[in-house]
C-alpha cells in the first residue's frame, strides 16, 4: 500500500488508512496471530493482504457494507466476529465471504486477548448501518468506531436501515463511556474525541436545519470544506435523513 496511507503506531499495531475504509491490524508478539478490525475492499483489500503474514486471523467487522467487509473473502480460514444482520445483505457486500462465527447482537460485549492487549467489543445496534460495533484497545486506548465517525466529510447515508436519532445517542455514549486517546474513524485522518463532538455537531446542524429551513446557508458554511460523496452523501441528504425520521 502506499506508505503514506500506513500509520504504525508501535511494532505490532498498525492503521492502513483509506482504500475503503480504515483498517487496524494488530499482530502478536510471535508473528503468529493477527487481529484485524474491517477488511477493505477491491485492490486496497488484497494489498493489506499482502501484507499480513500472521497464519492465524481473526477478523472483526464494525459493519457489513461492503468498503469494510469485502476483504474477508481473502482470509477464507480467518474467525469473523460481527454484528447480527439480514444476511443477505451480508452475502451481497462481503461478496459471499463466510457469515459471522461469532454474531453479536445489540448490546453485547466480548473481550479478545492477544498478547497483552485485551480487545474489547461492543455491539451498538443500528445507526450508521443495520447495525454497528466498536472496537476499544485497552491498553492502546484506541478506539474504532466504524462510521459512526468520519472526519472532514459527510457521512454516506445509503442503508435502509440508517437511524439518525439512535447515531446521536451512541455518540454521546462514546464521549461519555470510554477514555481513549486515538480514534481510528470510518474515513478520514486519525483523530481523537474532539471529532466525535465535531460529529455530534455535524448532527445538530443538521437537525436544526431539518426543523427550520431558514438556517441552512449559515449551518452549511460550518462544513463547506467537507467533502461529499456523489449521490450518497452530502449535507443536504443528512437533512432529508433527519426530516423523514422527524416525520415519521
């Protein structure tokens, strides 16, 4: 992969940014064991592969769409961990890799250990997708939260599913719950909560315009330099997610 899409933050954790999505791969001590958090897609999927030497994988999937989960296909022997979904949808975006060995469902928390770190697991329930998890490495105090956070641009609402009101409350329970330094978003740079109140933010401007139409020059000049993905994300579609749900 390009070098520059590569954040090693010690000797055996490592972001690869962009490609689909922002992967984690965290491999141990031995070079035997690897655990990866979201899977790419396309050629970034089968670079990251390259890359990865560890015999035994376990992958974690944040969400089923297919920028984070079509690389599973590529670990054909790996242990899948992720959220319950219609799965069809799953077999349609992960390219009909393997379903989930172990499914959670909204609310439950696992904790894997490799090595020193222990790798803790929270499924949320639907937001961003039908439903979303969070990854928190405990002794790193990093944090993987899917797309329920993307820094510098819009989010893209494409899932039926997508419940906007719900994405709101998870925030604050990330701002509130968990103490961590680095946040590893669905896209975008490597942050820290400061972005998690940009994307509370983000969804009060939304909101705000959603319920008074009058605000949406000043509210959009606070994210003009976002950028937008066609069709799928832009400010103006948050706002048509946000008064259908206000309608409903």
């Amino acid at each position: 992969m390009n070098r520059g899409n590569v954040r090693v933050l010690d000797k055996n954790l490592v972001v690869y940014l962009g490609g689909g999505c922002n992967s984690v791969v965290l491999t141990s001590i031995d070079g035997k064991e690897a655990i990866i958090v979201d899977t790419k897609w396309l050629s970034s999927a089968k670079r990251m592969r390259n890359l990865i030497k560890a015999p035994k994988v376990t992958i974690i999937n944040t969400h089923f769409h297919m920028d984070h989960s079509r690389g599973n296909g590529l670990y054909p022997e790996a242990h899948v961990v992720s959220g319950e979904v219609n799965w069809r949808h799953w077999d349609f975006d992960s390219g009909k890799s393997k379903r989930p060995d172990r499914i959670l469902r909204t609310g439950d928390k696992i904790v894997l250990k490799l090595d020193d770190e222990l790798i803790h697991i929270w499924d949320l329930g639907p937001a961003h997708s039908e439903n979303d998890s969070i990854v928190f490495f405990e002794k790193r105090k990093l944090l993987v939260v899917g797309d329920l956070v993307v820094v510098n641009q819009h989010p893209v609402l494409i899932d039926k599913n997508t419940n906007l009101s719900m994405w709101r409350q998870l925030l604050d329970l990330i701002e509130r719950e968990i103490e961590f330094d680095t946040l590893v978003p669905g896209h975008g740079p490597l942050s820290d909560k400061a972005e998690v109140l940009t994307m509370k933010r983000y969804f009060a401007a939304a909101s705000a315009v959603a319920s008074d139409s009058t605000k949406f020059g000043i509210e959009k000049q606070n994210f003009q330099m976002y950028s937008s993905f066609p069709v799928f994300g832009s400010f103006r579609r948050t706002i048509s997610f946000m008064r259908r749900e206000i309608e409903k």
